[in-house]
C-alpha cells in the first residue's frame, strides 16, 4: 500500500469517525507522515481504548497499522489486536485472526509479546471446547515465561487469568484458586468492574470451600476482593468462609440453607460436613495453649459439637492432611497434638492470643522469682 492511498485511507476513516474521534486522525497521519513510530503507537492504544472506535478498528488495523507493525513495540501492537479481535463476528473468526498475530510477532526479540497473545488464543480455544489445545498453548506460555528474569505484569496477569479459567472448566478447584489469586496480585482492584470482583469473589470462595486440598483459606479472608460480596445476594458466602475459619458447626448451617444456591455446593455437602468439622477440631487445638493439648475424645466432642463416634477417624484424617501432628492412644481414646497448622486469626482468635502470651509472661515471670528465691546466696543478681 503506497503511501497516498494510506493517506487517503486515513482521510476516508476520519470523515466516517464520530465528530469526537476526528482528531485521531489528524494526529495518526502527522505521526506516520514524520515517522514517530512510538508516538503513533500509544495515540493508537489511546483511540482502540474508546468504545465509539469500535466499528473502525478492524479496517483501521489490516489497511493502516499492518502496513508498519514491525516497526512498533509488539507489546502494545498485541494490546491494540486485541482490541480488534474483540470486534471478529464470532470466536472462529477471532481464532484466525489471533492465531496470526501470534505467529507475526513470535520472534526472540518479542517473546513478551508471543505469550501476550497466544494467551488469548487459548482463550479463544476455551470457549470453543478446544481444551487440549488451551492447554498446550497456556503449557507454552508457562515453558516462555520461565525463561524471563522480568514481564510486564499485564502479560503474567493474562496468563494467570486463562489458567485460571482453564482450571475452573476442568473442576481443578485448588489450581483455580491459587492461579486466580496469582491474578489478583498483579491486576488493581479498582481496574476491575463490580461485577467482575463479584464473580471472582463468589467464584474463589466456592473454589475454596469443595477443593479437597484447600484447608486454609487464609490467603483469600485477608484479601480486600471478598469485600465485594457484602451487601449482595452472596453475602451468606463471605460469612460462611469465616464460620469455616474459626470452625464454628453453625457453618453447616449457613450451607444447607444456601445449598441450592450453587451445584457444587449441592454435590459437596457432606465433604462439606466433615472440611467444617476438621476446622472445628483444629480451632480447638489452635485455642489450647501447648501443654494442653492433650483431650479426651469426649472433650472434643463436646467443644466442637461433632458426634463422639466421628471423633477418632476426624483426628486421623486431620492427621493425614498434615493438618495436626501427634498420636492417638486408640485405648484410653485421647488425642496427645503437638502441632497445628498456623491459621488466620479474627479479632476474638487475637484477643485469644494476647491472653496466652500475657499468662505466659506471667509464668516467666513467676519462675525468675521462684528460682531467685531457691538460689538466694548463689544466684547473681
């Protein structure tokens, strides 16, 4: 294409624009003219970011950018196509005209930019029920990555979010929780819609609550994206996260009155049953101060309201989980616990702490007297 009939092109585009786009134009013609290939660019980014610019971008991208793309940063040659394919009729459509980008910019210089992009084909491939493929493509991208001392976090928050849809199509719930959480640490909240926070939010915590791996949910109580669900239809399930937290039984509750909300739910109460009930076990223990924690498994029936004869094989699970280390005397039926997995503490779990480290300051305190007193003669002050 010979630079008149990119003139023209240009010309064309801009009495077809919106009244409020027209000035693009005049700005990508002076920048192309005199060749500021980086100023040009991110003018570019700039009017592919407006919705009114939605109609032109694919006639803009294959008779005006292609014509210098190889002369641009990729990165942000890949940023505008997407942008573009965003306008494809349908996901076939969108599948070739990704795919090509992909090969167009898979060059060693621009390997940020391959991944960038081949990432969204996998996208694409998803939605097309062409997993085997996503997952070959998201397996390439991960091998690329590694390669990398740094990235721009848009191209690893891409891949984290296509992984993470990738898991959740196949049920991976503890993939999908710890890549989604992968996610969030490199994307801003506040870029992200209310109802996108929402859906990760609702999302994450029914990843968390039926993963069989997932006793921790730590990670996902402490951060700011489970706020979104307050004052929603969903909020039952933040308060149900942290019932499971503090191993509070009425957990179970909250979950049968809100079973029929979610499937997975739905298919999971039972597992659900006993995940609650290993969190009430594990509370009880965290609560004991060391020397104590050793209990009948009357006691931990009674404290944790989970039936006596469930109570050894709960104990033998924890233990299998690596949820709790230590021993069951199976004959006098006492559970001797020397150690339990560190968890999130609410405010009253704090109050609880402040408590233990004042009466064992106390009990420092009271042996330096003890011993100062049977020394006398020979202790040194």
């Amino acid at each position: 294409m010979d630079n008149e009939k990119i003139s023209n092109f240009v010309a064309e585009q801009r009495d077809a624009a919106p009244d409020d786009l027209q000035h693009y134009f005049l700005t990508f013609e002076d920048y192309w003219e005199r060749k500021l290939w980086h100023e040009l660019t991110d003018i570019l980014v700039t009017y592919y970011a407006e919705e009114q610019s939605a109609a032109q971008r694919i006639p803009i991208y294959n008779n005006f950018i292609k014509t210098f793309a190889d002369k641009i940063n990729q990165l942000k040659l890949v940023t505008i196509g997407l942008s573009t394919a965003a306008q494809c009729q349908d996901d076939n459509e969108r599948l070739t005209f990704l795919t090509t980008l992909t090969s167009r910019v898979n060059k060693p210089a621009s390997q940020d930019a391959h991944v960038f992009a081949l990432t969204s084909v996998a996208s694409v491939r998803l939605r097309l029920g062409q997993t085997a493929e996503a997952r070959k493509d998201l397996d390439k991208c991960e091998g690329i990555l590694d390669t990398f001392d740094s990235v721009e976090t848009v191209v690893h928050a891409a891949f984290y979010r296509i992984s993470a849809d990738y898991h959740q199509s196949q049920h991976e719930f503890a993939n999908y929780y710890r890549t989604t959480l992968l996610y969030l640490a490199c994307v801003e909240l506040e870029d992200l819609s209310q109802s996108d926070r929402q859906r990760i939010a609702y999302d994450l915590s029914i990843a968390a609550l039926v993963s069989d791996t997932i006793y921790n949910f730590g990670e996902l109580l402490l951060h700011p994206i489970l706020d979104s669900l307050a004052n929603t239809q969903h909020a039952w399930l933040r308060d149900l996260l942290f019932a499971f937290n503090r191993g509070d039984l009425q957990a179970y509750n909250i979950l049968q009155s809100h079973a029929e909300a979610n499937k997975l739910l739905q298919e999971h109460q039972q597992f659900l049953y006993q995940k609650i009930s290993l969190s009430a076990l594990t509370q009880l223990v965290f609560s004991r101060a060391p020397q104590d924690r050793a209990m009948t498994f009357a006691t931990i029936s009674e404290e944790t309201k989970v039936q006596l004869d469930e109570i050894e094989h709960l104990i033998m699970k924890a233990l299998s989980l690596g949820l709790l280390r230590g021993s069951i005397d199976q004959v006098d039926e006492i559970a001797r616990i020397s150690w339990v997995q560190p968890k999130v503490l609410d405010r009253t779990g704090i109050e609880g702490m402040k408590t233990r480290l004042t009466e064992w300051s106390g009990g420092v305190e009271k042996l330096g007297n003890w011993i100062e007193g049977v020394g006398k003669d020979v202790w040194a002050a």
